[in-house]
C-alpha cells in the first residue's frame, strides 16, 4: 500500500510477481486496498498494475476429448504396388534372402 501511495511501479510490479496478496484492507485508511488508495490519490503509474493483479485468473480448460482413430482396411498405396511389380518382374530387386531361396544369381 505503500508502494500505491508513494507511486512505485517498480515495487508494485515486484510485489505482483511475487504473488502478493492485493486484497488486503489497509489499518489507516480502513476498508481501503492499494488499488482504492492508487485510484483515489491518481497514482496513474501503478494503478494499471494493480487492476491487473486484482483480476482473477480465468479458469482451466476442459481437456481435449479423446478421440480414437477409426480402423481403416490398408490399401496399398501406388508406391507400394509399383514396388512390388518391380521385385516380382526383377530378381535383382528382391531382398537378398528371397534371391538366395530361388536360386537367382546375378
């Protein structure tokens, strides 16, 4: 309260971050919280900050639904397909173990 009376931003800002409780009632000036005494005294300077520290947070987010992906029959793609053209039409391109059980040698 202070700060608010005497205009320190920097002390408000410091108080603010620090989590500072800015609802506490003044014993001078009873009823009065830091922002009465800003607004009151025309302290421009802190008065911002301490509107923003007396906002309450808005609440969490509810989680995200989960959603499950749907079961999909693969279909091989066009790449897929023209691979296995290849291999089939080409003993060369198959795997070396496929090779070893026909017999291909190149």
């Amino acid at each position: 309260m202070i700060s608010a009376y005497w205009s320190r931003p920097d002390c408000v800002k410091l108080l603010v971050e620090r989590k500072a409780d800015s609802t506490l009632k003044d014993k001078q000036l009873p009823g009065k919280t830091a922002l009465d005494i800003a607004q009151y005294w025309n302290r421009a300077e802190v008065e911002p900050l301490l509107q923003f520290a007396s906002t309450p947070a808005p609440p969490p987010a509810p989680p995200a639904p989960r959603v499950e992906p749907e079961p999909t029959a693969k279909s091989a793609s066009i790449a897929d397909k023209a691979d296995s053209k290849a291999s089939a039409s080409d003993p060369a391109a198959r795997p070396i173990a496929t090779r070893a059980r026909t017999g291909s040698t190149r």
